[in-house]
C-alpha cells in the first residue's frame, strides 16, 4: 500500500496565469524515506500543501495515508506530521511551551509519545526555558520536528527542513529522519540540496512543476549516459568558455573549483581530448579526471533535454 | 486497511476537547503578556482615552458671568438670587437690563448668562403656584452652557422643595431656559458611554483580528489547520481569552470613570456588565470577520483602528447629536453596533434604568452578533489562499 500518491495534479496560481506544479504522479510507498529534489520554485511546496490539504489542486487526485485530499482531508490533518518550510511554531513561547501546546491540540501527551521524540528532543532539552524565537536554525527545525512527530502521525511530511540550517544540523537531521523510519513511519520530505538526495531511499527529480525522474539516487546516477569528466586549469573561466565553444564538446559547467564536461560521443581516450583542447587554448596546470557522477550532474542533463 | 489503526481513526473523530480549548487560551494568554505592544493597547489605550476625554470634556464650570434681570423684585426672587450668589459657581451681575441690552452683551461675549425674572413673579406663585423664570446661556460653548443651565435649574428646583413644605401648597417654579445659537446644547458628560463604546470596539476588534492574522503571518496557522484541531476552534479558541482580557478591560474602564472622574453609575452594574459582555461578543466577531479578509497584521490593524474609530466616533452619536445629520446619515448610525451599546449605557449608566428599558436595543445587539458571529464562522478558511 502507498502512504503517499499523487495522480496527474496540476495546480496554478493567478488564475491560472502561474503554472506551479504541471500534471505530476509520484507515489511514496508505506514506510520509505522519499526525497522531492528541485530547486526554489520547483513546485515542492505547492505538492507539500496540495498533500496536507492547504491547497487545492486544479486537476488530478491524491491521497495520503489512504485518505483522499479533498474527502478526507480531516482524517489527513488527523494523521499526518508536517513541517512547513517556513520555521512555524509560536517564537514567544518557549521550548517547553510549544511542545506541551502541539502535544495538546493534536489531542496527546507529551509522555504518551516520549519514546518518538526522546532522541530528537534530548538534544534541545538543556534550551527547554528558551523562547523558541531565540534559538537556533537547527535548534528550531529540532523543536518543529518534536512539534511535528509528537502525535506520532502515520506520515510525515517535511517542506525543505534543512534550508538555512548548518552543515552539522544537516547532517544530525538527516540522522533523525533515518531514525524515524526505522520506527515504521513514512517520511516525505523536500530539499534543494542536490546532496542530500543520496540520503533518501527514493527521490524525485523536479523542475519548473515537472518531475523529470522518479527513482532511487543510485539508479539515477546509473542512468547518467556520458562519461563525466572534471578539469580544472588556472584560468578556470576562461577553460569554461573554450570547452563550451569545442565542437567535440558535449556540455561544460562549473561545479565548485572543478569544471564538469562531457564528450558528444563516446570516446575512449576522451581525458586526452579534453586536454589536448586546453593546451591548444594556452592553458597551464591542467588537470583532467574521469569522474563519477552526481544527482546534480543527472538533474543539469535531465533539465536540459527536458527544459 | 492495516495501515491505520483504529486508534487512529477514533482520534479522529474525537470531540471538542476541552483539554485543547485550555491549552490555546493558556498560550494565548501567555503571548498577550509577553507582547508589551499588545498590552499596551490593551490597557494603555482606554486609560489614556478615558482621562483625555474626561479632562478634555470637563464641564465644571466656576464663577461664571451671570446676569439677573430681576422685573418682579419680591421676597421669592430675592431669595433665589441669594441662593445663587452663595454658591461659588456664578457672580451676580445685578444690573437692570433689557432683553436688547442682554442680547448685545451675549454677542459681545461679555456675558455668557442670564437670568431673567418676569415682573408678575410672585404674583404668579402666590396666586396659581406657577411662575416662570427664564435662563439664557450661550449655546456656542455648549459643555458651559449646559453646566450653567443645569446649575441655575438645581438652585431653582432646590428653592422651590425648600418653599413647599413651609407653605404647604405645591409650587411650581417652570425654569423655561433657553440656549441662544445652539439650541441642542449638545457634548455633555455623557461622553463616557461613548468612550466606553469606543475603546471597547477599537480594543477587542484590533486585538482579535491582529491575532488571528499573525497566526496567518507567521505561518503558524498552517500547523494549526493541519492537525486534528477543528478549524472552527482555531476562532473559538482566540475569541476566549479575548474575551477574558476585554472583560478585564472593561472593568477598567469602569473603575477609572468612577474613581478617577466621579461618574455615578445609576443603575444596575450587572446589567452593565452583562450589556458590555455581550458588546464585547459583538466586536470579537467583527474582529474574526476581519481577520477572515485580511492577510497582513497591519492591514488588520488599519482596518480595526481606523475603519472602526471614525464611524464609532461618528455615528454613536456620543460626539455629534445624530438628530442633526442627514437621514442617510441616522440610517447608517442604525448598523453600527456602538450606537445600540451606547444608548444602551446611557440608559442604564446614567439614567438608571432597568433591563425592561434597554431590551430592545440588546435584542437589536444580539441579532447583530449572531449575523457577524456566523458570517465570521462561515468564511473561516480551513485551507490556505
């Protein structure tokens, strides 16, 4: 059975003017950790609020936890956990406050279920006498995740959790969430950092509303067809320009201080190519590596034949 | 269908909880206290409001100019003026005068009363126990005018009770007073019903609907709308502690209009509190009902502040005597829910009377209540846009 599924939904804004989200399917199945990866204005947060019935979709069917989001859309809010992307608890509350308040109007306790939070909460527990408003950017999405889990809800749904949030945070978070899912609870959660999409079981690729693939992060990276190189000379902008203007060349980004590039057709000796191309263009302390490739560099290619 | 336990579907249909009810007006309650804004205009507001408009409005008046035009010089009108040069609010201007001569020094403005004795005076009160006196004050300064008429008629009916029991025959001295410019005479003490009306409209409509719309702001509402809370009891719940702290408010109100500016308060403190607590519903709701179409705390606040103050101030009829407007204008002041509480406390605050004197305007109230109150409920948006 599939916690999450979305059928053909299509939704738009401004009377139909803004497209946001373009006929997308996608299903989440019971118990698995499900990645919406995509850049601001993808389209993740109208999916988010089209799932917790905030927002009503133009076309298309969807469901959550078996309920569907315009029937049933009580029993949604009923059961499901869900994080906003904007940090939304009560800032002028304490820690201690808001959790007691969650856990009350989602008609629990906050001993009832403890054992969910326990670990989470153990790490914001020493701030618990603290305005929710003065703690930190990881602090804060550790207290909303509490909020969010603390009826412990059969799904959970988490709109961009990590933006804005340290290095270390992200990483503790992504920690927790395997946790929970550990614990048998669906998690649905979104996220523009490319990096984080390995650490779902499942993710799908979105652009400008559409989804572009639906699979685990491994087999899209297997699907990547090119054989990926990086370079790298010390006129890095310049190398950028005349690998892009080479007829050979297939595509050329910058990715951090590396160039990402690929050759139009498959080559065996395509390293020395590449560097036979930069040294014809004056370059010194060049540097080229076959590499493996990332969901970023399957997200550029997929955007580019899709877009 | 293992998916979802029963557990999970019984919650879901489980029943107002009162336990939820408690938690939200606890940290309601808690964000009023911490927003020093808010409590500011909760309770800076009406005190500021009450002492500037009871100082503002003050109609004491002392040693005013008064001019006694005595035509009948008898015993009567000798102890009347007598009566009226003991007490420190006038000095007597016995100069005989005309009723020209009294016309030009009123519109010179060296003379802001007169009184005027006709010449049969006593004739008239010995022989039918009728006499007429005539006060003139000048309209154009109508808080004075108004003290000096109610001052002068006090001293007159205080002589007339003195004089009946001695002679045992039940006089009667008709002061006739006549307001020159201003007929109406109006702004008089009665502005603090109309002040109540105005800090208790401006209070809990503002603060209502700020409420609300920042839950919207910060984004809080959307966790609120998606949990097993009933939309419907998001509004609720504000409208309780609002509701508490409005009550708290008024009896501010109260306390400082009966301490602080010696308004007596005639008739029962209970009805008036019952009328203000249902006043008090009436204007939460207009604040949900605002706060349904609103999206930002500032526009709420526009809306609640100045939407609100200006048809208040003008249409109660508390400032600007309504019989003078236009009818489109009498019209309106009918749909505005502080004309019907105002004439409400002016009858039970300053006239003393009873429920049976005011039900017809709590009916009017609560029906305006009931309309706003659904009409808020009924466009409680239980999803986002």
């Amino acid at each position: 059975m599939n916690a999450v599924t979305v059928k053909n939904i299509t939704k738009t804004y401004d009377k139909g003017k803004v497209l946001a989200v373009d006929n997308i399917s996608f299903e989440v199945k019971e118990g698995e950790l499900f990645g919406l990866i995509g850049p601001d204005g993808a389209g993740k947060t109208s999916i988010f609020r089209i799932l917790t019935t905030l927002l009503l979709a133009d076309k298309g069917e969807a469901s959550v936890a078996g309920f569907d989001v315009i029937k049933d859309y009580q029993s949604i809010r009923n059961n499901v956990g869900y994080m906003p992307g904007k940090f939304s608890l009560y800032q002028d509350l304490t820690v201690a406050e808001n959790l007691s308040f969650f856990a009350t109007v989602f008609g629990t306790t906050i001993e009832a279920n403890y054992d969910l939070i326990k670990d989470i909460y153990d790490q914001i527990k020493p701030f618990s006498n603290r305005r929710a408003g003065k703690l930190s950017g990881g602090m804060k999405q550790k207290l909303a995740l509490c909020c969010a889990l603390i009826h412990k809800p059969l799904v959970l749904l988490l709109d961009e959790p990590t933006t804005g949030v340290d290095v270390v945070s992200r990483k503790e978070f992504w920690e927790m969430l395997k946790t929970l899912k550990k614990q048998g609870i669906t998690i649905l959660v979104s996220t523009p950092y490319m990096d984080e999409a390995n650490l779902c079981e499942r993710i799908a690729l979105l652009q400008k509303g559409k989804i572009m693939s639906v699979d685990t992060p491994e087999n899209i990276i297997k699907a990547f067809p090119y054989t990926l190189y990086g370079a790298k000379s010390d006129q890095i902008y310049k190398l950028l320009n005349d690998l892009r203007l080479n007829g050979q060349v297939e595509s050329c980004y910058a990715f951090g201080e590396f160039l990402h590039v690929t050759l139009k057709e498959k080559q065996e000796n395509g390293k020395k190519i590449l560097r036979v191309i930069a040294e014809q263009n004056g370059h010194s302390n060049i540097w080229i590596e076959e590499i493996k490739p990332g969901i970023e560099d399957s997200f550029i290619l997929l955007s580019g034949e899709q877009g | 269908m293992t998916f979802f336990t029963s557990w999970h579907v019984e919650r879901a249909d489980q029943q107002i909880n009162m336990k939820q009810l408690l938690a939200f007006t606890k940290k309601e309650f808690y964000q009023v206290i911490r927003d020093k804004r808010t409590l500011l205009i909760m309770f800076g507001l009406p005190i500021v409001q009450i002492i500037l408009f009871g100082f503002a409005l003050t109609s004491e008046v002392k040693n005013v100019h008064l001019i006694i035009s005595d035509n009948s010089k008898d015993v009567n009108t000798l102890q009347i003026i007598n009566k009226i040069k003991a007490s420190s609010y006038f000095s007597v201007d016995e100069s005989v005068m005309g009723y020209a001569d009294i016309e030009e020094a009123f519109k010179q403005g060296t003379v802001k009363s007169a009184l005027i004795f006709p010449s049969d005076f006593a004739k008239d009160l010995v022989h039918s126990g009728k006499a007429q006196v005539q006060i003139i004050a000048d309209g154009s300064d109508p808080n004075t005018a108004k003290t000096i008429v109610n001052y002068l008629t006090a001293i007159i009916n205080d002589y007339q009770a003195q004089l009946s029991p001695t002679v045992g025959l039940p006089y009667k001295i008709i002061p006739e007073t006549r307001m020159l410019y201003n007929e109406e005479g109006n702004g008089s003490l009665n502005f603090i019903p109309g002040v109540m009306a105005l800090i208790l409209m401006i209070v809990c409509t503002a603060l209502t609907s700020v409420s609300v719309v920042k839950e919207k702001e910060l984004g809080t509402m959307e966790i609120l709308l998606v949990s097993p809370f009933k939309p419907f009891m998001v509004l609720i719940s504000k409208a309780i502690p609002y509701l508490a702290l409005s009550i708290a408010n008024f009896t501010v109100i109260i306390l400082l209009s009966v301490y602080a500016l010696d308004v007596e308060i005639k008739g029962s403190i209970l009805l008036l509190f019952m009328e203000s607590i249902l006043f008090i519903i009436t204007c939460l709701s207009l604040g949900l009902l605002i706060s349904n179409v609103t999206a930002s705390q500032q526009t709420a606040l526009l809306i609640s502040m100045m939407g609100l103050q200006i048809p208040t101030l003008i249409f109660t009829g508390f400032m600007f005597p309504l019989e003078n407007m236009p009818w489109i204008f009498q019209a309106i002041s009918k749909i505005i829910p502080a004309h019907w509480y105002y004439l409400i406390v002016k009858s039970v605050m300053l006239k003393g009377l009873g429920f049976e004197g005011v039900w017809k305007e709590t009916l009017i109230l609560i029906g305006m209540t009931v309309v706003l109150l659904t009409v808020a409920l009924k466009n409680f948006k239980i999803r986002l846009s």
